[in-house]
C-alpha cells in the first residue's frame, strides 16, 4: 500500500462548537490528516439525547476546514437540508441510511462525493447495491466506509467486518474506508484497530477525535484525544 494514498479522516462526532471543531481542524492540519469529519445532524437512538446544532455546524465545519485545508466530511440525514451543504466536500450517508433510496438518489444529484456507510444490518450485497443507486443517479465519486456490523459478540459495540469490506473493494473497484469507532464503541481499541485497517489494504480510515472526550456530547467512550491521534497516526506510519 502506498502510504500517500491512504486517506485519514478525523474530527468530532458532533461539532458542538466552533472551538472544538477549530481545536480538531488544527489537530489534523499539523499531523498531515487531510479529511475534517464531523456530525452535524445526529440521528440518536434515545429521544431525549443530543441531536446537533444542524445548520451552525455545516458552516463551522466548512469554514474550519478552508481555513486549515482539509477536506471536509458531513453526514445528511434529510433530503431538506441538502441546500445546506454546498460549501461541502464530501457529503457522508450514515449507517441508519443506507437503505433510503430518496436520500442517495438526491445526495448522488449534488455532484459531490458521496461516502456510504454500510448499515449494521447490511450484507456485502446490499450495501454495493446501495452504492449502485448512488452511481445511476450519477453521483461524482462514490467511497465506501465499514463501521461495524451487529453480530452475537456484545464485547464491542458493533463488529468491524475487515473482510468483508476487502469483498466490497475488490468488487466494486470503489475506494474502501474503516470507522474503527464506531465499530469498536472503545477508544482503547481505537489504535490497534486503525493499524489492522492499513495493514489490511483498505484506503483509508475515518476516526471520531475530540480535544476533551470526555465532555463530548455523543460517542464520548470511542472518541480519542488529539493527542491519542497523534500517537496512533504516527504509528500508522511506521
Ligand atoms: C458518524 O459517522 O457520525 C455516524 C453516525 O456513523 P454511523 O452512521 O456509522 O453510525
Ligand atoms: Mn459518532
């Protein structure tokens, strides 16, 4: 694997304010990490949990990411808020969306690259097939993201399927990343995981970092320090 082609994506899983996500922002700037991820509208399991700050974080995230260079990664839960990503380099399909096939066919119409996360329940097949909806609805670009499937195993919060998301590389030909945190739900599982992701040949990873996990407002248990970053980036490298 050629190191340089290996992308790395970082940042919140909210971005509650402007100065965690500037704090993020800066992080990946100074370690080479070219991709800015971070939520804006969070879809939750429980109804009284954080939701986002929706529109104020698609423009934090998209100012942060053009004052440092990075390249900015945004999930959209609704074909509504599609208005308010066009300053959006990469809009994500979250896990709980990968089936909805108005979201994907509006999403592909952007003309931005789109980055599918394969829902916890998806076989290989369904998710390609996912991506295939993207493509006839011409989408630019197309990155498929593994972040965990739901198993028998309860040691983890989701099982990462490393296998079968080579399957899904060699038969779409499509870019392949790894979410280590969500499918881990442990930052302390966090660095191994993201080396087992280079190693495995897959083209990039996409990890949840915030400057102070333990007052994040959602995913707080998987979300590494920056300067857990730091040391697990640099020995991504080695
Ligand atoms: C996320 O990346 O912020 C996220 C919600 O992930 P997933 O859709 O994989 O649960
Ligand atoms: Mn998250």
């Amino acid at each position: 694997m050629n190191a340089s082609a290996f992308s790395v994506a970082a940042g919140p899983c909210s971005a509650e304010s402007q100065e965690t996500v500037d704090l993020c922002a800066q992080a990946n700037s100074r370690l080479g990490i070219k991709y800015l991820r971070a939520g804006a509208y969070k879809i939750r399991t429980s109804a009284e949990a954080y939701e986002g700050e929706g529109r104020q974080a698609v423009e934090w995230v998209t100012q942060a990411a053009k004052k440092y260079d990075l390249r900015s990664i945004i999930e959209c839960v609704d074909v509504s808020h599609l208005d308010e990503y066009e300053h959006v380099d990469i809009i994500q399909i979250g896990a709980r969306n990968m089936y909805n096939t108005p979201l994907l066919r509006a999403t592909a119409g952007s003309q931005k690259t789109v980055l599918l996360k394969r829902a916890f329940s998806a076989t290989v097949d369904e998710w390609l097939k996912a991506a295939e909806k993207l493509d006839a609805a011409g989408a630019d670009k197309i990155i498929l993201c593994e972040r965990g499937i739901r198993t028998f195993e309860t040691s983890t919060r989701f099982t990462l399927d490393l296998a079968g998301a080579l399957i899904a590389q060699r038969k779409s030909g499509l870019e392949v990343w790894a979410d280590p945190s969500h499918a881990s739900g442990d930052a302390l599982l966090v660095p191994a995981l993201s080396s087992a992701i280079y190693a495995s040949g897959l083209d990039g990873l996409m990890i949840e970092a915030h400057p102070t996990p333990k007052k994040a407002k959602s995913d707080s248990r998987q979300t590494v320090s920056l300067s857990e970053l730091d040391l697990l980036f640099a020995k991504l490298k080695n």
